[in-house]
C-alpha cells in the first residue's frame, strides 16, 4: 500500500515542491520513495512494502520507459494477467502487480480495468503524447484526488498533499459544509477545498493539454436470479467468500484481521485463518467495549487476539491528528476507533483484513427493514398516509411519532443513507453562511433514478454503496489505516463476491427477523449461531454519554462558542442543541458532534501555518 503526488510541471523548483508534497504523505509509504520529472509531469511516490519486497519500486516504467506509473492498491489476480502478458510478448523487470498495470495499459489499454480484481488508485503518465490516465477501483477502496489550480493540474492520493504546492489556492468549499451537515460526509464529487475534486469511484479520466475527460467504467447491476433456493445460494457465497478471502491474504508480509462483536469481521477472521486478530473498545460497559467477545470468538478460532481500551483522554487528545489524516471532516465517532485499533496493528503487521462493505452488497443495515415492518399501515392509501405524517411532524419527537413521519413520505424522500444529520431545514437555521448547495434529495436522486424499478430494499443498498460506502465507511478505512502505515484490505468487496450478491433475492437478503439473511446463514459454516445471528451494532463510541459530562460539554461549548464557529453558525442555536443533549431534553449526540467535528476540521487547515501532524494542539 502507498500513495502517490504529481502535478503537470508548470514550476521551475518541481524537484523542491515535490519533495515537500511527498513529505505530507509520508505516512502512506515509509519504507521507500521515487520520483519522476520531466518537463511536462512530476510525480512522487512513498512505499509501503508488501509485495515483491526487493524490486516492486516505483516509479514502474515500460520497456522503452515511454510510459510511466504510480499506484496505490494491490491487484489480486495480478499473476494471471501477467502470464497473457508474457505470452503477447512483454518483458517484466519485477514481480510486482505494479507492473502488471503498465504492461496491462500497454496491450489492452482503458480495457484493462475491467480486467482487475483488487482495490486500485493508479496514474500512467505518456511521455511521448503527453496524456496522463488515471483510475479509481470498482467500489471506491484507494482515494484518487485532483484540482486544477492555475496552469498546474493538481493529483494524487490526499488532498493534504496539495497544500505545499505554489499554484494551489487554499479556499473552504461553503457549499461543501452545507451538504456535510446533513450528510456527516462530504457526498458529491466536490470536497471542502475549493476546486479541489474526487474521481469517483468505478471512474477513470484523461488529462491533456488542459482538458479533462472523466468516465464511468464498471456500474454496480442488481439483477435477481430465482433459481438457486436458499441452499444454493448459501453455497455460492460461501464458495465465492471463501475465494476472494483467499486472494486478499496475497501477501510477502504477516497479515492480520480485525474482530468485533459482529458477523462480518468474524466471518472474516475465522476464513482467513491469520494468527493475529486486533480489538478495540472504550471503558467496562459491554454496549461500548467488544473485547470480551473478539477474546472469546479467537479462542474458539484458536487465534491470537490483541486488544485495546481506548480511554476518553486519548480519544479525545487525538481529534485534531484524525481530522488532519482524513483531509475532509467526517462526523463519524467510529473513525475515531477505527484510528486505534489501526494503531494497534500496526504494531504487529503490515497488513490487515476487515469487513466493511457486508452491510452495502448482502443487505446488512436494521433500515433495510423498515420497508416490510407494519406491512398493514403500507395498505393506507398514500395521501392518507402523507397526511397523517405532516400533523405528526409537528409533534415532539418519539418513537411512534418518528414512524408516522417516516411513513407519511416515499423512500426517495426519508432515505438518503445510514446517516441523516440536519434537515435541509434545520441546516439553514443554523447557518450564517448562504450557499447554493442542493437539497439531499437532489443529490441522491440521480442514483434512485439508476434503480426506479427495483425493490425498496435493492434501492437503499444501491444508494449506500455510492454515497454512504465511499464517503463515510472507505474514506476513514483508507484514512486511518495509512496514517499508521497500515494496509487495509476488504475481501467482502470483491468484484466476484458483488457479482453473486447482486444476483441474491430479496428475501434472502433481508427478512423481518434479520438482514445479510444469506450471509449470515454462509457464516454459519464458520461461526457459532450466536455470531451469526447477531444484530447489527455498528462500531459503538460513548459520545452520547461524554456530551452530558461537564468536562466535555464544557470541550464543546468553548468550539461552539469559538471565533469559527461565529463565522459560520448561529452560535445560540447549536449552543441550544448542546444544552438540551446535556440536560436530557434529546440526543442530539449525533448533531453536536457533527458541528464539532468540522470546527477541529476547521481549525486544523485553516490556521496560519501549514498542517502537519506534530503541530496540534489538543483538544
């Protein structure tokens, strides 16, 4: 795993520039580095060894050096593209997936990316035609950034890197911030810097002579077959897990896994058969510590387990240092946790597997339920329905009331992912700033679209899998495992296991008892019942019960009542929204923290001088 900077050479001090951008992203490569210049590109990169240890150095060049590479990611099927690649003639110097990539760009050129299995950010500079292409994976794994900034076109895996050069113009992205608040994510293709970009996911682009050309590659088709019963479909996942668990243990080095309470690291640690498994949690009470368990669970896989607590002070201490490493505010706690037990490892291996993207492609989330809960209710005509949901909009708060509004409005409008932050509504009353953001449904509208004549349930999955996946669950998987120089890898998103999933019925997806329904029975094979059949938990963080300590109410208060935070919101409003969470009014755990999250942010990039990780001060 690495990471990679380049801009076209518009600059008389490239070599300089460059080698300050590379210092950013240090932390993705500390075992070795290379660069290349000419007079059209500079590009830099920093290693991470994991595969071919002695040769897989990049920049990876061509046979007559008139293409040029920088990856990050792995290829897991890299052997069998290279034994075509032999037989059509190429020459390979190393054993490295890198290689592959360029000689594969050679024969088979954009064809190439449908041709890979593995999660991949990638470049190839022509020297000779002066085009650079590069690519994103299938599902968004390995970021891939880019601005245009002057003359210089700016690219590489973190926008951080970006800051060091003379061309780039640092400017907040107010647009940005109003769609994060609803979010807890930045969702669009825009970040928080201005004019600064991320290709999507399953897309690559061409840049040349000032043009940019972005395009779709691969495109996620949900397509039920009714065929196989359970049985066999239980079969087909266990086979094709089983396979891509395999392929992402490729490694020269010791691999690792992560375990919580839940089916899906479990299912993956008790696969892949690593030595080592890596827990984390915060203080004695179960709801938020799930080490008794991963200890139980590797014990019954007759595995190592290492763990952690995290205590308040070190999550805390740490917020400025994790929002630096993400390069855009994320308002997820668990990003937070994911840092340490990132840390933890780090310590023992190289690289680690994990289970994020289960939830996405076998239907795993507890809101994947609610189109078939009171299917009764559903038989009330829709504008009775409606009604019925706009007079309960007007009443405090609860569970039932919560129901009646939900229900009152179609799914495009009630759902827009696993995390609804602020109302467009609520937004605006809070914000000083005016901008011309769009309203949520305007962003998830164009996905919905993709899906209209499908299920309720294939609709939620498509929309998370390009919102929700990419911006919250694999940015903070790729943020917080490099900036501990950690490989992270997720063999539940496998292109050959999405091909089955897609393909999986509904009803075997998500039942009124359970959700994964299919998987959870594959795992079976692997797992005690009780692992299995577990619910859902997400990765527990205390907030909700920090916000009403006074040490961290008082924490908060102070960002709230910030310089920041003045220029940017109605300070007695989200002040407001502290208090009532502290006095037991509501939770407003989720919003607060929100809010919080971005003045860190904030303040972490926005300050006088250049951000890097030594110069924080804690929180």
């Amino acid at each position: 795993m690495c990471g990679y900077v380049g801009f076209t050479n518009k600059i008389d001090n490239s070599n300089k520039v460059l080698g300050d951008m590379m210092e950013l992203i240090r932390h993705r490569g500390p075992d070795s580095d290379g660069v290349y210049i000419d007079e059209g590109i500079a590009l830099g990169f920093r290693r991470l060894s994991i595969i071919d240890l002695s040769t897989g150095d990049q920049p990876i060049y061509n046979e007559d050096k008139t293409k040029v590479l920088m990856f990050n990611g792995e290829i897991y099927n890299y052997m069998d593209i290279r034994e075509k690649l032999v037989a059509a003639g190429h020459t390979f110097r190393t054993k490295s997936d890198s290689e592959v990539l360029m000689h594969g760009y050679e024969e088979y050129g954009e064809g190439l990316l449908n041709m890979l299995r593995g999660m991949f950010s990638f470049v190839i500079w022509d020297v000779n035609s002066g085009e650079l292409f590069g690519a994103r994976d299938f599902f968004g794994i390995k970021p891939l950034y880019y601005a245009k900034m002057g003359e210089s076109f700016l690219f590489g895996s973190e926008i951080k890197s970006f800051l060091a050069h003379p061309h780039f113009e640092k400017e907040l992205n107010e647009t940005a911030l109003e769609n994060y608040l609803t979010f807890q994510y930045s969702p669009t293709t825009e970040t928080f810097f201005k004019n600064v970009y991320k290709l999507p996911a399953a897309h690559c682009f061409r840049y040349s002579n000032g043009n940019l050309e972005v395009k779709r590659y691969w495109e996620v088709k949900f397509r039920e077959d009714n065929t196989p019963d359970l049985d066999g479909w239980v079969q087909q996942i266990t086979d094709v897990f089983n396979n891509s668990v395999a392929a992402h243990k490729i490694s020269d080095v010791e691999v690792g896994s992560f375990l919580s309470s839940g089916v899906d690291s479990s299912y993956v640690a008790a696969v892949a058969n690593v030595d080592k498994t890596f827990t984390v949690g915060f203080g004695e009470d179960e709801k938020y510590n799930e080490i008794g368990y991963a200890k139980e669970f590797s014990k019954y896989i007759n595995k190592e387990n290492i763990s952690k607590v995290i205590t308040p002070e070190e999550f805390w201490n740490n917020l400025s240092k994790i929002q630096y490493h993400m390069d855009e505010p994320l308002a997820d706690p668990a990003a937070v946790a994911l840092y340490f037990v990132c840390n933890k490892a780090s310590e023992y291996v190289k690289v680690v597997l994990s289970g994020e993207g289960a939830d996405e492609i076998f239907g795993g989330y507890n809101i994947y339920k609610e189109p078939s809960s009171a299917p009764a209710y559903n038989l009330i005509p829709r504008p009775i329905r409606r009604g019925i949901g706009s007079i309960a909009q007007k009443l405090p708060q609860k569970r039932g009331v919560n129901f009646l509004v939900r229900r009152g409005k179609d799914l495009e409008e009630r759902f827009i992912g696993n995390a609804y932050m602020f109302t467009e509504e609520e937004r605006k009353a809070i914000l000083k700033i005016k901008t011309d953001a769009p309203a949520p449904t305007e962003i998830t509208k164009p996905f919905y679209d993709k899906v209209k004549d499908k299920d309720a349930v294939t609709k939620m999955q498509y929309l998370d899998l390009h919102l929700w996946m990419t911006g919250d669950i694999l940015l903070k998987a790729d943020k917080m495992s490099m900036a501990n120089s950690l490989e992270l890898r997720v063999p539940f998103l496998d292109k050959e296991v999405m091909a089955t999933a897609a393909k999986i019925p509904t009803k075997y997806r998500v039942t009124k008892e359970n959700t994964k329904y299919a998987m959870r029975m594959a795992a079976l094979k692997a797992c005690p019942p009780q692992t299995a059949n577990k619910k859902k938990l997400g990765f527990p963080v205390p907030t909700r019960v920090w916000l009403r300590e006074e040490k961290y109410y008082n924490i908060v208060k102070e960002r709230f009542s910030s310089e920041t935070a003045k220029k940017f919101f109605d300070t007695d409003a989200i002040i407001s929204y502290l208090d009532d969470h502290k006095n037991g009014k509501a939770d407003n755990s989720r919003k607060i923290w929100t809010i919080f999250v971005f003045l860190i942010w904030y303040e972490v990039y926005f300050s006088d001088k250049l951000p890097h990780e030594n110069h924080f001060t804690l929180v």
